[in-house]
C-alpha cells in the first residue's frame, strides 16, 4: 500500500513540484523591480531576491533606526519628474480612444440630422407606349407615344425639417453623453493616480517593516544563542521575516499593477517611473450630502443626457403624428405622338391615401419610447443618489481616520517609538519590545495611506459626478426601441 501510494500520489507531485519551482523562480526573477519614489533611497539591484526564497539575515543591525531617521522618512522629497495629474490628464485627453468614439457619436448623428432635412430628389422617365403600332398611314410606327417624363414628391406637413430637429437634439443627447464620458476619463486618471501615489508610498513603508522584521530575526537567533529564546521561537520569527518579504512582493505587484491601469487609461504605454504630485491635500471644506445630490440632479452630464434625449424623444412623436399627412406626387410628361403626328404632353398628380395605415402602430411605440425616458429620468436620479451614499459613506468614513491619524495615532505612535527607543539607550528596554512598537508604527503609517487612498478616490467620484471606467466604449444616443426603420432617417 505505501509503495502504491508512493508511486501513484507522491512521486507525482515531486516530479511537478520540481518542474514549476524552477519555472516560478525564473519568472519572478524576470519580473522588473518597483522604481524608487524620488532619490534611491534603499538601492537594490535587478539581483534582489527578496521576499522569492528564503535567506537568513546576514548580520546583526549595527544600530537601531533612530526617531531622526522616522522624521526623514515623513518629509516630502522633491521629484525630478514630469509625470504630473495635469500632465496624464492632458495625455488622457489626447489619447484615450473612448473620448474618439464620444466624438464621432456627435458627428454621426449630425450626419444623420443632414440626411433626414433633405427633400427628395425627382425621377426622371422614357415612356415609349406601343411601339410598331399601325396605323391608317403608316405600319409598324415607333409607337402611339415617344417622350420623357419627371416626378416629384411634394412633402407636407413639415415632415423633413421635423426629422431634422429630432436628429439635432439626438446630437445634443450626444454630446452630453461625450461629457459624461470626459469625467469617466478624467476621474479615472486622478483616481489611480492617487492610488499609484499611494501603494508607492506602501512599497517603502514595508520595505521599512522588512528591516524591522530582519532586526527581530537577528535578535532572535541572539537571544536562542544566549539560551533566552526557544528554537520554536526562531522557527516562527523565521516565518515572520518570510511573510513579511511576501508582502512587500505583494505592495510591489500593486503598485505595478496600480501603474498599468494609469498607463492605459492615458492611452501610452508608460514604464513605471516616480509620479510628481501629492496624495495629502489640505481638507479646505467637507463636501455636503445634500448639496452633492442637488449638483448630480441638475449639472450631472447623466441626468442632462437623459433629459435631451426625452426632449428628442417629443419630437419623435410629434413627427410620427404628421407622417400619416400624404405626399403629394406630381409627373409631368411631354413627347411626340406619332398616330396624330403631333407634340403632346400630360400631366399627373396622385397620393396615397390613409385609410388602413394610419401609422397608429409607431405612434403607439414613440408613446411607450416617450413614456419610457420619463422614466428613465427618474430612474437616473434615484441610481446617482444610491450611488452617491455608498461613495459618500466611504468618503466620510475615510476622511474622519485621516484626521484622527494626523492628529492623534500617528503622533502617538512616533512618541511611544522615540520613549521606547530612549529607554533602550538607557538599558531600560529590551529590544524586542522595541521592534515591536516600530512595527505598530509602521502598520499604523500604511493604514493611513489606505484611508488617504479611499478618501481621495471617493472625492474624486463625489465631485465627478460619480462618472468612472474611462476604458468603457462610449454610449450611442440612439436607445434600445428607437425608431429608424427607413433607408433614410425621419
């Protein structure tokens, strides 16, 4: 039984184990480093293996890191870089193809709008009417009637300068609907920028916990050396420093990952390079609820474009009520007729009477479609507003952390540092208890760049319109249950 188990169970999963690893090693060798902030504050060469495989701290840290060098680490560096929020934005509206494709939904409708103010065109006509006909004086004549004849439609009723006015406010609806689309781009754009901001800001503070995890291992394997520690104990602050290593890897493929999705949304394939902005901003006033829901029902690029579009849609139906208003056709004819050998000519006038179709059936269906964007109005407005408490729940609660964090948890937190690390000089303090407060230290300052994350990106949204996906395919004016059923649009 075990040489079947082995045979069948294990030697398989040694012999994959040992055909993957190989391959994982060389992909995250491959994988390109995080670029430093600013200056290279912690140099590391495309040979770091940090985080990939298990190595043992090299030495003991020669002195603990000092509440100067936390200090240091807080201060704004100066970026020698051109990569702005105005700069991507500026290239975001250059090059982003969704804001094309809103572009050219305006100029297609326009297109259609020309189309459908052009009055008809005549027809012209040959009429030869019985032809090698006989006749008293002749046998086998050209015919009774040789000539040429045009037709014209007369259209009533206003019927193409009424289309023309329902394809006009349909461009209108589009270009409500290229403003909406603008905002998603450029709330996107801000929004990861922040994020990039910020998870490069979590790159260096967990590089800062690897040293501290690094310095708890070392002190460990001193104390197991001096018989005050357990080997248990060195297995699990082996573990420790392992997953500590794992989770900078992991604020590393986020920031990629946070840079790609900017990249992309600015339409230019960018290598990670540092960003130039701040992800700190000076709270001036704290945005109302109730103010917020008054801009989105009246100045949001949604609402307007479902109001334009309901204006469109009235002008459908008004134009679908005269279509049953014949036409007039008026042909006029003129030739040589050669049984009386005389010049003649003709004239017809004729029109279609309704008296079965009415157009009662698509007048019946602009109603529902009329009906239907009332509704969708309203509908619009209620969506924004649920939207809008979600975001604004979020950005509350996130705007509420980043005071507390700047005024009281950080502080204290640095403060509870700098007593322990005195007390320490002062052989007062081990140093395990020491590390342990710079962890929590370190913990708390990437909490705080969380919640500076979410409370930037929700008052993004909030005063965005909460308009976002800047890489979804810009919306056509024209809705489901539109009616264009004719070659040439009415």
């Amino acid at each position: 039984m075990s040489a079947f188990y082995f045979r069948k169970v294990l030697l398989p999963l040694v012999m994959l184990g040992g055909a993957c690893v190989p391959q994982l090693l060389r992909a995250q060798d491959a994988f390109p480093l995080v670029p430093p902030a600013a200056e290279p504050r912690n140099v590391e060469t495309s040979r770091d293996q940090v985080g990939r495989r298990f190595i043992p701290p090299s030495s003991f840290p020669k002195s603990p890191a000092g509440v100067e060098d936390l200090m240091k680490q807080e201060t704004p560096q100066s970026l020698e870089t051109d990569l702005t929020l105005d700069a991507l934005l500026m290239m975001a509206t250059e090059n982003n193809p969704t804001l094309v494709q809103a572009q050219q939904q305006i100029q297609g409708t326009l297109g259609k709008a020309l189309e459908a103010g052009l009055y008809p065109n005549p027809t012209f006509y040959y009429i030869a009417e019985q032809i090698f006909v006989d006749s008293e004086t002749d046998t086998d004549t050209p015919g009774e009637f040789q000539g040429g004849a045009v037709q014209q439609e007369i259209v009533t009723a206003n019927k193409r300068e009424i289309s023309r006015r329902k394809y006009q406010q349909r461009a209108k609806t589009a270009e409500w609907m290229a403003v909406a689309q603008q905002w998603r781009v450029c709330n996107d754009v801000r929004i990861h920028f922040w994020k990039t901001l910020g998870h490069r800001q979590i790159v260096d503070i967990r590089r800062e916990l690897l040293k501290a995890a690094e310095d708890s291992a070392l002190t460990t394997r001193e104390q197991v050396n001096l018989g005050q520690a357990t080997q248990a104990e060195l297995h699990l602050s082996n573990v420790s420093l392992q997953r500590t290593r794992l989770s900078l890897l992991n604020a590393e493929n986020m920031y990629r990952s946070q840079f790609a999705m900017l990249s992309s949304l600015v339409g230019v394939e960018l290598e990670p390079q540092p960003l130039k902005g701040k992800l700190v901003a000076d709270m001036e006033s704290m945005i109302d609820f109730n103010q917020a829901v008054e801009n989105l029902y009246s100045d949001s690029p949604e609402v307007l474009a479902a109001t334009a579009k309901w204006q469109a849609d009235c002008i459908t139906l008004e134009r679908e009520r005269v279509e049953p208003v014949p036409n007039i056709f008026v042909k006029a004819a003129s030739g040589y007729n050669h049984e009386s050998r005389e010049p003649v000519a003709s004239v017809q006038i004729f029109m279609e009477v309704p008296i079965f179709d009415r157009n009662q059936g698509t007048i019946h269906q602009a109603e529902a479609d009329l009906a239907r964007q009332n509704a969708e109005i309203k509908r619009t407005k209620l969506r924004l507003r649920q939207d809008l408490a979600l975001h604004y729940q979020k950005y509350l609660t996130a705007l509420q952390h980043v005071i507390e964090f700047q005024s009281v948890i950080l502080p204290e937190a640095k403060a509870a540092y700098a007593n322990q690390l005195d007390a320490y000089k002062g052989d007062r303090q081990n140093w395990g208890d020491v590390l342990k407060t710079q962890r929590e230290y370190y913990q708390l300052r990437e909490q705080y760049v969380h919640h500076l994350i979410t409370w930037r990106t929700n008052e993004t949204l909030i005063n965005g319109f909460l308009l976002h996906g800047g890489l979804k395919a810009a919306e056509s004016p024209t809705p489901p249950g539109h009616i264009d059923s004719v070659a040439q649009p009415r």
